[in-house]
C-alpha cells in the first residue's frame, strides 16, 4: 500500500531508461561467444532487447524500494517506437539545416569494439609507450645545407612507432629556431631550445652547424624511415611543441587529427594500413596481418636495424582508452557521420545558449563552456548493431546519398508504427516511400545505410522525445541533473540537438554531482574492493538509511561512503526517529481542535519553541530550492538533536509528565508539539520517506491535511510566531543554560551532586543579564533543569566557578535542600505536605488530589 502511495503521489516524474548501446551488446556477444559471428543483426537485436529489459525490470523494483517516485509501470525507453521515430525526426531537421555530414577524417577507434567513439566515450589513463627518436634523412642530392657535405636527417620523435607505416610528411613550426648539429659523421637537425635535452639524451656535444628557421626547409623531402623507396615532405604547422621531443612531428594524416588538418592543407595523402580490427593491411608492407600494438616491437627492432633509432626509452603518459573495453584507443581516417559545430554557427549558438542556464555548482558552467568551445565535430556513427539505425540510404549504382526530407519522413513514420527492428527486418524498398530513386543517376539499385547512431544522440534527443509527446510535460526541462562527467556527455548531447532544433537549451537548470569514493577518498572499483552495495544496506538497515547518507553529502565534490560513514548515518537517523517518537507518543490524549492553546497564552519557552520551528522551516525549504540537501540535512538533524532533544524536550518532560493532563501548560506544550510533528514529518518527507509516511499514518486525523505527506505541501513559515525580542532572550538564556550545566558537571565529578534535579544553582550574574533572568525567574528550574534557583547581587565569593563565556557570570552549585519528590524526582521542601501522599511534592499532591 505504501508503495502505491509512492507511485501514484508524483504523476508528472517519469522514468526513462537508455536501453541501447554497446555495453548491453558487448554484454550479449560475450555471452554469445564464437555463436555471436554466426548470428544476424536483427537476431543479436532481439537478445539485445530482451537483456535490456530483463534489467529495467530489475531496476524499476530497486527504484521504487528506494522510495524513488515515478509513474514505474508506465515510463519512457530509448527502444519505445515513439522514442526511436524522434531520432529519425531529429536527424532529418538537423540533416536538412545542414548541421549533419558524412566525410572521412581520424576519429577515436576502438579496435576492441570494431567501432567509432564519441569525445565522451573517452576515458584517459596512464600508459606505458615507447619513445623513440629516429632520423628523417634528406634526399642524397638536397642543396639544402650544401656547405656540409654529410648525411643530414630531422631528428624525430614519437610515441607511437605503429603509425609510422601510414607516414607521408615531417611537420616543423614554421617561426622555430632550429640548428644543425654535428652527431658523429652526421647532421642532425633539432629545434634550438631542445638542443640540451637532446646532448643529455644522446650523450653528445652536439656542436652546431648553422642555425636557420622552419620556413627554410619547408618543401624538402625525406626518405621514409620504413619503406626507403617512399619520401616524405617537410611541411609546417603551427602546433609542433618546442618544449619536448625535437621541434619535427611525423605526419600521418590518417592517424590524427592535426595531422589530418596539415594533411589537407598540404594537398597529402591519407594511407589508412589499419583495419577496424587494428590490425595491419597489405598496405603496411612486411607487417601485414600484425596487430598494431604487437607490431610495435618489430617496427623498432627494423629501424634499429637499418640505423635510423638513434635512442629509445620508455615513458607513462596520459592515452585514451575505450569506456567500455577499457583498452587503449587509436586514431583512424574513416568514413563517418558528423554534425558539424561550425555549420550555421552552432558552436557560438550553443555557447550563448549556455548563459541562459542557471548552473549548479555555479562553477560549472566553465566547464561546460569549455567543452563546447574546443570540441570537435561530433562523430554521430556507430558501427554496431543495437541502436537506432541512421536513416539515410545509398544508390549502390553511383553512391548518392539518398536522404531527402521526404524519404526520412517516410522512414520516421515505419518506425513509429513498427521500430527501429523494421530497418533490419523489411526489404528497403517498403522502408522508402513506393517509387524512390536515386535523385543523382535514377538508378534503383538502393541500400540501407548499415551504421547506428551513437547513444549520446539517443540520449540528446531525450527533451524532445519525452517533454514534447506528453501532454501533461512541458519544454524545456526544469532540471537536469547528473554526474559531472555528462558535460561532454548528456548535457552536452542535449543542448546541441537542442540549439539546432530551437536555438535554445532544453533546461533551465543543470545539477552536477561528484562521484563516489570509499572513507579514503578512493574511486569505487571493484576491483579495489571498496564497493558498498546500496541493495545490502537497504537490506540491512532499510532504504532511509541510504537516503539520508545521500542528503547529507556535499554533491559538488566527490562524495564518500564506508561502513564507518553508514554507522554514523545510523546513528543519525536514529536520533531523528526518536525524536518524533517521542513527540508522537506525548501527543496521545491531545486533540488540535479541542485542546489547542493559543499563541497568546502560550509559555515563553513554547513560543521560542514555535519561533525556531519557523526559522527551520524558512531554512529548509530555502536550502532545497538551491538544492543544497546537505544543510537541509545538517539544520533538521541540529534541530531534532539540539533544538529539542538536548532542551526542549528535556525542559518539557516535567510538565508533560507531571501537570494535571488539562492543565494550560501542558496543553501549550502539547500545541507546539503538534505544529513540530506535523511540519518535521513533511520537512523530512523528501528524504525519509518511508519514515515519515509511517509517522504520517499514526498521525490523528485532525493533524492531517492529506493521505498521505508525500501529497502534502511543504509547511510554510509564519511571521506571527517569530518575535524578535524573545529570540534576543532565549538567547541569552541558552547562553546561560550551557554555562550552568558546566559547572553542575563539575560539582558531580566532585561528588556535590549525582545529577542535575540534585542541583541548587545560586547565581551571580553580570547586570545585564539580570533584567532577563528576572523575567524569567520562575521558569528557571524547569529552564536549567535543576531543582533550586538563586540569585544573588554583589560580589561572587571567590570560590565559585567563573564563566569564561560571560564575563561577570559566577555559579555555585550545591545541593538542593528538601527531599526527592517520587513523582516528579525534583527536590522541594514541601514533600508530604499532604499526608496521604508522604513521598510526594505539595504540586504532585495536588494533580492527583484533584482527580488527575
């Protein structure tokens, strides 16, 4: 029952779930093993399918034993037909507007996973490479230098020996300085601020020729260091570092970006000897069918051979690996799809975009300017087969792409009706509007493009696919909230589809969160160990536990758990739960209706009570409109734990459990109990809300506003119970509270007293307190919870204890005269005052005199 409560108390929140990717199919093909080969892409697409929902599944029951809201059994997937036809929508419009391309550049490979890889499918680790420094050497009949009648050779240096088979060209910076060095019986040419690095390196004085500028040796040609029969040219580029390796970069168009950048500013050729496997082609020459990274000891061991390595080492540095794989990635001139962020502007769309988004933590916002702003195009191919295929066709006569706005709306429609299944499934000709040719040459020889779209497409699209097909959601998003990793992911995804779509960002706000680490501030890693699993800890000790954890972790940083933090979470809650038991079970002879008390009559110490209750309220629900938990945490727990379990309540007990049952003051006391439970239980309801649905559920009818307190609305403060002043008081005579239960607790370490009701507190204070504790005279004992009070003028003797906290405070503490009352455990002087009740005070005789 409590669980429909949940499901049914925020209709609008609305689960969506990624269902396609290549987690889940690489999951399914490891299953699958040698079998995977062997089987059809609409066949891995069922196993696929039928994985991904097994988990959502699993996991909407998680979701909902964590007290998430959600319509759970009506929620929105990536592989629902509406959901994959939207992809198909938005490709179009943004296909249409000029924003998507398909060209050849080098884009991150993963050969692991046999597929492209998006900036945010990236993960940077240390990796071992080898560094080698290897001579381009000039042509035999270069004049270039021709005063020094030796070999001459650019001094080169790499990471990546395997690219050198796809070599065609030698970068210097074109402004550099560089020198020709004497190395033995030959010239090396090396940037001149590298000159010491290299004589340490080499061990050689390296004593220089003649010194001269990029610009000068723009257009020699080099022998290939490999296939010696190959030359290479000198060309320029402004990128080439001078603070290390030799001030000349290799150039493989193929295998980088800049240097695909320098390769089409030069006019240069773009060998790709690299299959999708990573494997060598025959055009690597001797090293066809190798593996690139096995292939690496063999290309050095061969230009160590024919002398041109002059010295190796090996080095860590920061390489790209696979999110998924986790192996090291390559770069590889493929074929790809794009959108570009310069066509029509995109990327300076996007940024001005940014700035109308209220971003938390506000430092954010940097971040994801900066990811935007140094981006490249976004690679939007995936050659996979669980996804949602990228819905353009080609004339397999003369290669046109065939994507007109008519042909893809026709294809959105197949899918909306059928899903995406259908572009594996149906002939091509029923996937096309009937009599579809190519536009180019007439042909009718058409073919589906094979590619899917990268999930961060899938996932970009999410506000127009969800936001905008129900009726009881509106765009843009309020909110979205995720890991600090998703500025090049979701966020990112999110916002350019957006921008291109309505030139607008699809939120309001974006939350970022940090990750999780263990009590040493480590990653969690399963292979360290260190993972806390949030299903055992709900087993153990219950959902709430886990909820409050996560309300009490400073988001904007990286948030950690242990059992140690779990153990003091518990403890927390505890306190938490004690404190509105114990209110509750003071509140069972107290009807809101009938034995209300009015604020005018009330005690002072319960309309201070009301008064803190207020400023709770205004800071909670401030903290949670900045999202910050954390101190939605910290001030509730500071208010059960100090407010009113260490005073208040303390205070209280004596006139709850002692005055006659109808008495004024009990009855204030109950009255300002009800208003704390109530506006506690739906202060806490975000947070505990199994807790506080079971506190709920015990509440009398008439404290309740709705079924449920996750259908209530949040309390709000009220100015008619915060008096300024009686705050200016009570803090004055906290103040002196704290001071007091100082020095009985050290008249009980002296063995004075036993406990605080043994007190007789005679009480020197400074003027201006004096006027406030007069005021208060009577309250006192019951406010400083001792038994006697005594004030006196005049100078303190020496002997008593001094505050350090009020100047001019000085406290006795002796014990209290009379006898321990059995009924109220105060020490009075008129115990037995009444004869039939000898052990008692004359207070106590008289409630129970008069039929209480």
């Amino acid at each position: 029952a409590t669980t429909e409560i949940y499901t049914l108390s925020l209709p609008d929140a609305l689960p969506i779930w990624d269902c396609h990717g290549q987690p889940i199919e690489h999951e399914v093909e490891k299953r699958l093993g040698k079998k995977a080969a062997t089987i059809s892409q609409a066949e891995i697409r069922e196993l696929c399918r039928d994985y991904a929902l097994k988990f959502v599944d699993r996991q909407r029951l998680q979701f909902i034993r964590l007290g998430v809201t959600g319509q759970w059994y009506h929620p929105y997937l990536t592989l629902d037909h509406i959901y994959e036809a939207t992809n198909v929508r938005v490709f179009n419009e943004l296909y249409q507007n000029g924003l998507i391309y398909k060209g050849r550049k080098p884009i991150h490979w993963c050969w692991s996973c046999r597929t492209a890889l998006a900036e945010a499918e990236i993960e940077y680790g240390d990796e071992s490479s080898p560094s080698i420094y290897l001579k381009f050497t000039l042509k035999s009949d270069s004049t270039f230098l021709k005063d020094f009648p030796r070999p001459k050779s650019l001094l080169v240096w790499t990471t990546t020996p395997w690219t050198l088979p796809a070599n065609v060209a030698v970068a210097v910076k074109p402004e550099a300085k560089y020198a020709a060095a004497l190395y033995k019986d030959e010239i090396l040419i090396v940037a001149e601020t590298l000159l010491d690095v290299m004589r340490e390196k080499l061990d050689s004085p390296l004593k220089v020729c003649a010194s001269f500028t990029g610009q000068d040796i723009q257009g020699q040609l080099v022998r290939h260091p490999i296939f010696p029969d190959k030359l290479s040219r000198v060309v320029m580029a402004e990128y080439v570092a001078l603070d290390q390796g030799t001030g000349s970069v290799h150039i493989a168009p193929g295998h980088g970006a800049d240097d695909f950048v320098v390769g089409l500013k030069n006019n240069l050729p773009t060998p790709m000897p690299v299959d999708d496997r990573g494997i060598f082609t025959v055009e690597a020459g001797k090293y066809a069918g190798e593996h690139i990274l096995k292939a690496n000891n063999q290309i050095i061991e061969d230009l160590r051979q024919n002398g041109t390595i002059i010295f190796t080492e090996n080095i860590n540095h920061s390489y790209p690996h696979c999110w998924r794989c986790k192996k090291p990635v390559i770069f590889r001139a493929t074929r790809q799809w794009f959108i570009s962020m310069d066509n029509q502007e995109l990327r300076a769309r996007a940024l001005n975009a940014i700035k109308s988004v209220r971003w938390t933590p506000a430092w954010s916002i940097n971040r994801i300017n900066a990811m935007v702003s140094d981006r490249p195009d976004w690679c939007i191919s995936r050659q996979r087969a669980w996804g949602v295929p990228i819905p353009v066709f080609y004339c397999g006569d003369c290669g046109e792409i065939i994507a007109s706005r008519d042909v893809l709306n026709y294809v959105e429609e197949v899918f909306r009706v059928e899903g995406a299944d259908s572009w594996f499934k149906k002939p091509v000709e029923e996937l096309m509007p009937p009599g579809t040719l190519c536009p180019k040459c007439g042909g009718k020889n058409i073919n589906p493009e094979r590619d899917i779209l990268d999930v961060w497409f899938e996932s970009g699209v999410s506000h127009e696919a969800v936001l905008k097909t129900r009726k009881e959601l509106s765009w843009p998003a309020d909110l979205y909230l995720e890991g600090s990793d998703q500025h090049r992911g979701w966020f990112q995804s999110s916002l350019l589809t957006s921008v291109g779509l309505e030139d607008k960002a699809p939120y309001r706000e974006v939350l970022t969160h940090g990750f999780l680490v263990d009590g040493a501030g480590r990653k969690m890693s399963k292979s360290l160990g260190n993972v806390i699993d949030p299903l055992k800890v709900i087993k153990n000790s219950g959902a709430d536990i886990l909820r409050l954890w996560v309300s009490s972790s400073d988001y904007q940083s990286d948030i950690a758990i242990s059992d140690e933090i779990l153990k003091r979470i518990t403890e927390t809650y505890r306190r938490i739960r004690n404190t509105i038991r114990f209110i509750s079970g003071n509140l069972n002879d107290f009807n809101i209706v009938d034995d209300r008390v009015d604020y005018a009559d009330m005690t002072s110490i319960d309309k201070w009570a009301l008064m803190r209750l207020q400023q709770v309220i205004a800071k909670t629900r401030q903290v949670y409109d900045e999202y910050k938990f954390y101190l939605a945490y910290h001030a509730l727990y500071n208010f059960c734990n100090i407010d009113l379990s260490s005073f208040y309540l303390d205070v209280l007990k004596d006139r709850l459990y002692t005055f006659a049952p109808d008495s004024k003051e009990r009855r204030s006391a109950q009255t300002v109990l009800a208003y704390i439970l109530v506006d506690l239980i739906k202060l806490l309801a975000p947070i505990l809300v199994f807790t506080t649905e079971e506190a709920w559920q015990l509440l009398p009818d008439q404290l309740k506003d709705s079924e449920s307190v996750h259908l209530s609305m949040m309390p709000e403060s009220n100015p008619d119970f915060c008096d300024l002043g009686l705050a200016q008081d009570w803090e004055r005579l906290l103040g002196l509270r704290g001071e007091i239960s100082k020095a009985v607790e050290i008249a009980r370490n002296k063995g004075v007293v036993n406990g605080s009701l043994e007190a007789a507190a005679l009480i020197y204070p400074p003027e201006d307190l004096n006027d406030i504790i007069n005021d208060y005279l009577d309250d006192m004992p019951s406010i400083l919870i001792v038994s006697q009070v005594e004030i006196n003028e005049g100078t303190p003797p020496e002997d008593l204890w001094k505050s350090d906290n009020i100047p001019g405070l000085a406290i006795g503490i002796e014990h209290a005269t009379g006898s321990k009352c059995q009924r109220c455990w105060n020490w009075r002087l008129d115990i037995g005052k009444d004869p039939n009740n000898p052990e008692i005070c004359g207070r106590c005789a008289d409630v129970i005199n008069n039929g209480n």
